[in-house]
C-alpha cells in the first residue's frame, strides 16, 4: 500500500507543479506551448490513474472517508473540463491546482497513518 501511495504522490506532486508552470510562464512559441501541453495532458492521465488505483486499495483495506474526498478530486479535472472556456483558463487551473493540493493532502494523511 506504500508503494501506491508514494507513487500517487509523487505523481499528484509533478501535476501541481507543471499545472502552476503553466499558470505563470507565457509561451511565445507556439511549438513550446503544444509541447508543454503534451506534458501536462500526461501528467494528468497519470495522476487519474494513479489516484484511481490508490482508492482502489484503499476501498479494498479499509474504507474510510478519505475515499470520498480522493473520489471527488479524481473526477475534478472531468467537472472542470466541461465547464472551462478559453476565457477562463486560468480561473479553473487554479481551481484545479487546489483540487490536485486537497488529494494530496488526503494522501499525505493515509501515507502517515498507514
């Protein structure tokens, strides 16, 4: 349980980092941009499936209500990816950098108590 909860954070960590790069840096250059973006729509798979695979064991031991939060910020970037607009961008990135910060939260508390 360990190794998927150090996997999921080190994942969740990475997504919070390229999400706040992208947030603060403009790219000029087109080609950079579609880069990055290729970086952060990987960042994000691997954060659903790692997230996803840690409730998964986390129901199967022993479920509690740290599940209910990782659910929610596991179904946050398809919430938010239906609401967003080019307009909004960044008032949903943030609001997606918190939603990855609040499973990472949950995660840190399981990865001490287990």
């Amino acid at each position: 349980m360990r190794i998927v909860l150090s996997s999921a954070i080190i994942v969740n960590l990475i997504a919070i980092i390229l999400l706040l790069v992208g947030v603060f840096c403009n790219f000029k250059n087109p080609k950079n941009k579609a880069i990055f973006g290729y970086f952060v729509a990987g960042s994000i798979i691997m954060y659903i499936i790692t997230l996803s695979i840690a409730l998964l064991c986390e129901l199967m031991i022993m479920p509690n209500y740290y599940c209910i939060g990782i659910f929610l910020c596991l179904i946050s970037p398809f919430i938010i990816g239906k609401l967003v607009k080019y307009k909004t961008l960044k008032k949903y990135t943030f609001i997606q950098i918190i939603c990855f910060s609040i499973s990472l939260t949950a995660l840190l508390i399981n990865y001490i108590t287990c």
